[in-house]
C-alpha cells in the first residue's frame, strides 16, 4: 500500500514538472542550415530530453550488437566454469567414497574445463595412487612441484607414495624437501625428526624441537617431554666413554621432567661410580618417593661401591617401610634380604602380595624363599607352577617389545619414547623363574629377576 501510494505521488511529481516545462513562456530560436525554428522554451526543452534519450538508446543498441561476441564468450567461458567446478566436487566426493575410478575420470572432466586448476590436477593424482598406478601417480605430482602454490601438496604425495612402496629413503627426501619449503608443516617436520631420532642424531633432533613452537599448555608439556627424553638418550650414549658429559645431559633432562627415572637412574650411576654417594641416594629418594619404581630401590641400595649384601639391606630399609606400601616396594625389600639370606624378613616384606594375585616375579622370589630357608624344593616347585600362570610384572614395553632397561626409540618402529613402564600386552615367552646372577657382581645393578611392580604412579614416566 505504502509503495503504491508512492508510485502516484512520484508520477504526479513528474507529471507536473513536465507539464510546467511545457508551459513555461518564451521561444527558444535555432538556425541550422539555412532553416530557422523558433519552438516554445517548454516544447524545446521536451524535444533536447527526447533527442538526448534516443542517442543514449541509440549508443546502447550500437555498443551491446559490437559486445555481443565477447558476451557470448564470456557466459560459455562462466558456463564451461561452473561445470569445471562442479566436476571437482564430484571428483572430491567420489575420492572421498572410495570410488577412485570415478573420482580420476571427473577430474579429468575438471581439467578440460579448468586447465589452470591445480586442484583437478592433484586430485587426479590422487585418484591414481589410490587406484595402484604409481607411475602415473608419480609424473603427476612431478610436473606439480614446478608450481609453487602445489609444490607442497605434490611433494606431500610423493611422500605417500613412498611410503606406501616402502621407500624410506625417497619419503625422507621429499619430507626434507618440503620443510625446507614450508617449515611449519607438521607431517615433514615429524618424519624428517623421526628419521633424527631413529639414526641417533640427537643434537639436531633436541634442535627440532627446541624451534617448535609452543602455546597451549599440551603442547608445551609434549615439548618438555620430548626434550628430556633426548637428554636422557645423549646421556645414556655417553654415560661410559664421557661421565661429566651424560651427567650434564641427565640433569637437564630431570630439570624438564624432574620424576624422569631414566634420566635419575643415569645421573645417580654417575654420582655413585665418581664415589658421590650421598648425591646419588638423595637423588634416588627424591625419585622413589615420586614414582616407586623398583629401579630406583634397587639402585639405592647398590649406591655404594662394595657395599656387602647385609649393608644394602639396611640402605634399603631406609626408603621401604615394613610392611611395603606396594608390591614394587615389597620386591625390592625381598630381593635385598634374600641376598643377604635373612629370609624371614624377605618372606614377611613379601606376605601381604604373595596370595591369589601374586604376579611372576612374586612367585619367583617366594620360590627362592622356600629353597633358602627351608631346602623344601616342592614348595619351591609349586611356586614355580604358579609363576607360570600368574600375571606379569611392570617392565620397559614399546610395540610388544620388553626390556629390561629403558631405550629412547622402539626398536621396531624407531619412534621416540616409545617405551612405558606398564605390564606387557602379551608374550610368547615363558616366564623367567629360576634365579640368576646376584647383584654382587655389578655394584649397580637393578635386579636379576623379573621386571618388578611399580608403584601407584606408574605409568608416570
């Protein structure tokens, strides 16, 4: 109603402009050509707006018939665009269905209809590794590289391909390749690490990962990780030929992750071999009371060099209370009295786990018990029998792997802290049960039995 109402006025408006116009008095003469016309100024005025509107009308018809090829290029140019665009859908859907096939014809159609889209082009290389055609695959992202807006799109499929041939070698080249052109790309940062780690290249490894950046409150505990698992490898490495170096490496690594076992166990070794004894069983209690990892008590009570076993015992009833808090503490006291054959006080620290849970290694050291105080060798047996079938103790574990010590990199996949201290999966192999060489023979040894149980916190490390 509004707009309608608004039409009239508008048109009344008009209308009585121009009726004015018209009526305005006076002549307007004009000599053209030997010829004289003198209309009214309204009339005159009428015939330059009507004159004005025809040429206007006149240059339109004139320039849009001139236009008309370039228009008509330009709507097929748009048309032949939006089927190109849509082929490129169709080729993303079908991919993404697991239609390869499909998804490499449509981008084809794509390339007919837009031969500058590098989209079209990396998704029919993709199509091609996923349908198996690796040559294909391969000259596709090859003839990609040249293009810088592409070259880290083909690269990182180059970087599949590879893999998926099981090229190491190739793959690492071509994650090389790509962080030196975009070095904030995750997967070639982490392959070209990976690789680092795997070849024991610490010092450019620990590099990496000092120039990560870091913002969140995860990422920035996954840097410290990863930083001191690096310094506790480069101490592991030189904890024999350079001491004073593995030490340093190690106590950096626990000012990172100061409950670090590995790095502490490292670091005491070193204080303990260069007579330090106190700051090694400082350490070593700090840790312990953290974790109660078994290592760690064991270690404790070999801390001083040539210490008898009736000594360790004692040292170790400095950090365990009777009874133990936790198996991995009722062990540790049980191993150190059993070498220094005061049985009652092994059989007592180890009473209040060795019943229907008791794991291998408690199985293990009541067998040992049984034959030490008493020469009974069925009970001993029968303890055996049940090691065999009794639940594993915590050990180092990465990919089905155990071992006994702590290793940065699994040796299966060559991944970076890879090892936890958990109770194995699964394993095929029995049970070891019989005892084996004492401590004696390695002031710093950690235990010649089964892994033993963690405490409460273990899988913190």
């Amino acid at each position: 109603m509004i707009r309608l109402a608004s039409w009239i006025i508008g048109s009344l408006v008009i209308a009585g402009i121009a009726a004015w116009i018209i009526a305005l008095p006076g002549t307007l003469t004009l000599e053209l050509a030997g010829y004289r016309m003198q209309p009214r100024l309204g009339t005159a005025v009428v015939i330059l707006l009507v004159a004005a509107a025809m040429i206007i009308a006149l240059w339109a018809i004139t320039r849009r018939a001139i236009g008309a090829p370039r228009a008509m290029a330009r709507r097929r140019a748009a048309r032949r665009r939006e089927q190109g665009v849509e082929a490129l859908s169709d080729a993303v859907i079908a991919l993404q269905a697991g239609d390869p096939a499909r998804a490499r014809i449509m981008a084809r159609e794509a390339q007919a209809r837009l031969p500058d889209n590098g989209a079209a082009k990396l998704l029919e290389a993709r199509a091609d590794l996923a349908l198996g055609d690796m040559p294909a695959a391969r000259e596709h992202y090859r003839a990609l590289i040249a293009s810088e807006k592409t070259a880290v799109a083909a690269l990182t499929g180059l970087y599949d391909q590879a893999r998926a041939q099981n090229r190491p070698d190739a793959a690492l080249t071509f994650a090389r390749k790509t962080l030196s052109l975009a070095p904030e790309t995750a997967w070639a940062g982490e392959a070209v690490f990976d690789d680092l780690a795997r070849r024991g290249q610490w010092a450019e490894a620990v590099g990496m990962v000092n120039a990560e950046p870091a913002s969140t409150r995860v990422e920035k505990a996954r840097k410290r990780r990863r930083q001191a698992v690096i310094e506790t490898a480069r101490a592991r490495e030189s904890e024999v030929s350079e001491p004073n170096n593995a030490l340093e490496h190690a106590l950096t690594a626990l000012k990172l992750l100061p409950d670090f076992v590995p790095a502490a166990l490292i670091a005491a070794r070193i204080y303990s071999n260069r007579g330090e004894a106190r700051r090694a069983q400082s350490l070593l209690r700090r840790i312990w009371r953290a974790t109660g990892h078994p290592d760690v008590a064991l270690l404790y009570a070999h801390a001083q060099p040539g210490a008898s076993a009736v000594d360790r015992l004692k040292r170790m009833g400095e950090i365990i209370e009777m009874p133990p808090p936790h198996r991995a503490a009722g062990m540790a006291m049980a191993r150190a009295a059993i070498d220094a054959y005061d049985w009652p006080r092994a059989r007592q620290a180890l009473a209040p786990f060795a019943d229907g849970s008791a794991t291998q290694g408690v199985c293990s050291l009541m067998a040992e018990i049984e034959e030490g105080q008493n020469g009974d060798q069925g009970k001993a047996r029968e303890w055996l029998a049940r090691a065999m079938r009794a639940p594993r103790d915590p050990a180092w574990t990465a990919d089905g792997i155990v071992s006994d010590e702590w290793e940065p990199v699994s040796p299966v996949t060559g991944r970076l802290d890879a090892f936890e201290w958990k109770v194995p999966v699964a394993s095929n192999a029995r049970p070891q049960v019989a005892a084996q060489a004492r401590p004696e023979a390695n002031p710093v040894a950690l235990s010649s039995e089964p892994p033993l149980p963690l405490a409460p916190a273990e899988n913190a490390q």
